[in-house]
C-alpha cells in the first residue's frame, strides 16, 4: 500500500559540536596565553590543547540538547511513521533517515529561548572552571583552587563566541534530512564555527596590545575567512539551483499545474527519475516527459520535487545574508589600522 507523504517527513541528526568547539577552544586557548606574555611556549600548547580538549567535550555534550527547533512536528511524523511501517522502512532508502534521533535533537530548545540560553550559559562556565583547574592542576592543589575562578572569568569571551556557532546548529533540524536546506543549514554550523575564529584572530589586536605571534592570528584569520567563502559560493550554487526549478511543474509539452495526491506522491517518490528535496513544505510536483509520438511508450517520470520553492529560497537567501555579513565583518578588520 502506497504511504502518505507526512511517512517521509524526518528530523535531520543534529550536528555534532565537538569539531566546532574544539576549533573555537583551540584558537581561544592560544589567544588567551597570549595576553601573559611569557617567554616559554610552553603555556601557550598547555593552555591551547587543554582548552580544545576541553571545549570538544562541551559540544558533544551539548549535541543533541540545541536544535531541531523548527522541525514542525517532524519527530512526532517519524516516529509514528516508524511504529506503524516497522524499523525496515524508517531505516530504509527512501526520503526518511529514520527515527534514530526522534528523543534527541533540541531537548534544552523545546524549553524555550530563555531556559536554553541559561543551560548553555551555565555549561560554559563550568567547562571554564574545569578547564582553569585542569590547567592549575601543574602548579598543585593551590593552582586548581585558583584556576576554577580563573577558567570561571575567562570562559565570558568564549560566551558570545559559541552562541553564534549555536544559533547555527539550532537551525539544523528544521528541514527534512538530506535535503536542500537541511544541507545548507548544516554547512552554517562550519561557517559559523570559521568566522567566530577569522574575528577573534583579527581582534587579538585589540584586545591585547601586543600578541606574542600576531603572524599566527594572520594566518588563522585568513584560513577562516577563506572557508567563509568556500561555504558561501556553494549556497550560493545551491540557491541557483533553487530558482531555477519552474514554479509549477508539468508534463512536457502539455499544460497543466502538476499536483498530485498524497498517495499516487508516494508511488511517484518509489519510482525512477531525479529526486529534489527542498526540504520546507509538503507540496510534491511532478515532471512527466511524455513520448513525441502516441502509442510509442508511456510517460516518464523525469522529476519529483518535493517543498515549497519559495521557502527554500527564502531559507537560502537567509543564510546567504549571514555569510555576507561575516565576509564584510572579516574584510573591514583585515583592513583595520590595528591589523
């Protein structure tokens, strides 16, 4: 029996964030040893790998617990999808990536806005106070007791810093897994993660009046705005593709709107031809290539797009925008007389 197209709607696993913290751990833990000025290096790989060691197991604690916020309902869908079609379907080839995240993605989101942000806030400092007392741990139980309120105070700056990464990886979730949308919200997580760092490296001027090795934010800064802008072309390509598909899809040579029910949609998504998810919407069109000539063949299905063009777009142009706004913010402080 064919199924209903709400069978294939599916919540997309959340993004894991110990990569993104790592990194932002990383390059905070060098910058942060840069203000004491010390002539050993030693500090700075002591202070850096503990920080991204650290910072890594912060966001893999907080994967899962942030996200999935605009999935409308899409976890209930897969999962009732699964208990009524069994574990072959849900994990099955299909639109479906299955129900194994359905408890999971954005349990501190579902709260509301204000209790996540102070579950996150309090997570970060008590990984700063772990991480200050993890590094006083070399001066003995007198260097951990005054690291906690050091790690405590210097885990502030990182606040900011990992929100912008968050509010990305909140949007994750919120399209169907694999599709267009839901691709590109999961690049904005390492977008996020490469300009928070470009930023820091090329505010380390400011903030410190004389790093230890300004060459090395240079380069950071570089590499992060460069990625930026890898990620940037490839929405933009994804956005293109978006608004090219027709508004309305139809047979080949032959006028009329497309649309199908739920049930012969679901026969059309089993059957062979080019599949695009857009990831928002419902709305499932159809492309039939139909012969030149009668009674030589039956029509083709040549593509099945599923969602809504316009919302996909706007999606798109969103994160876009956002990638814009990081590329200027890089640039003006490349420029920047401090630089």
């Amino acid at each position: 029996m064919p199924r209903s197209t709400s069978d294939f709607v599916s919540p997309d696993a959340p993004v894991s964030l110990a990569l993104p913290f790592g990194a932002i751990g990383l390059v905070g833990g060098w910058l942060t040893a840069d203000r004491f000025l010390l002539p050993d290096r030693s500090f700075h790989w002591l202070l850096a790998g503990v920080t991204l060691v650290v910072a890594g197991l912060l966001g893999h604690y907080l994967t899962g617990r942030i996200g999935g916020v605009g999935s409308g309902g899409a976890v209930a869908s897969s999962a009732g999808a699964a208990e009524a079609d069994g574990p072959g379907w849900a994990n099955g080839p299909g639109w479906a990536d299955g129900p194994g995240w359905a408890d999971g993605p954005g349990r501190w989101t579902r709260r509301g806005p204000i209790v996540a942000s102070l579950l996150v806030l309090w997570a970060i400092v008590v990984a700063g106070v772990v991480n200050g007392m993890t590094v006083g741990l070399v001066l003995g139980p007198a260097g951990m007791i005054l690291g906690a309120p050091f790690g405590a105070v210097c885990s502030l700056p990182f606040v900011p810093a990992l929100a912008v990464v968050l509010l990305a990886a909140n949007r994750v979730g919120r399209a169907r897994a694999g599709s267009i949308v839901a691709r590109a919200d999961r690049r904005a997580v390492g977008s996020a993660t490469a300009a928070v760092i470009a930023v820091g490296a090329l505010m380390t001027p400011v903030l410190f009046e004389r790093p230890a090795a300004p060459e090395v934010g240079r380069f950071v800064a570089a590499l992060g705005i460069a990625v930026v802008a890898a990620l940037f072309v490839v929405d933009a390509v994804a956005l293109a593709k978006v608004l090219t598909l027709p508004r309305r899809q139809t047979g080949a040579g032959e006028a009329g709107d497309g649309g199908v029910d739920e049930v012969e949609a679901a026969a059309m998504m089993e059957a062979r031809g080019e599949k695009i998810d857009l990831g928002l919407g419902d709305e499932v069109q159809v492309e039939v290539v139909r012969p030149t000539h009668a009674y030589r063949g039956a029509p083709q299905i040549a593509r099945v797009v599923r969602g809504s063009r316009e919302r996909a777009a706007g999606a798109l142009r969103a994160g876009l925008a956002r990638g814009g706004v990081a590329l200027a913010i890089g640039a003006a402080l490349w420029g920047a007389p401090w630089t």
